[in-house]
C-alpha cells in the first residue's frame, strides 16, 4: 500500500500536491462556512 502510494506520487508529482492542496483549502471553507452558520443560529 505504502510502496503503490509513494509509486504513483513519484509519477503524479505536481498534480497529486496541486489536488492535495485544493482538497485541504475547500474543505477548511466548508468547515468554517459550516461551523459559523451553527455558531450563528440559535
């Protein structure tokens, strides 16, 4: 698993980190869209 992993991010360098970071920044701005929608109502 571990060995299939680091194989494909040697092949898939710039497009794995780019969706990586997409992923992270997305969902951090649901959470935070998420989580101020709940502190907000009551």
């Amino acid at each position: 698993m571990v060995r299939a992993l680091r194989h494909w991010l040697e092949t898939h360098e710039l497009p794995a980190i780019i969706v990586a970071v997409l992923g992270v920044v997305v969902a951090l701005s649901v959470l935070m869209v998420v989580g101020g929608y709940f502190a907000v109502t009551p």
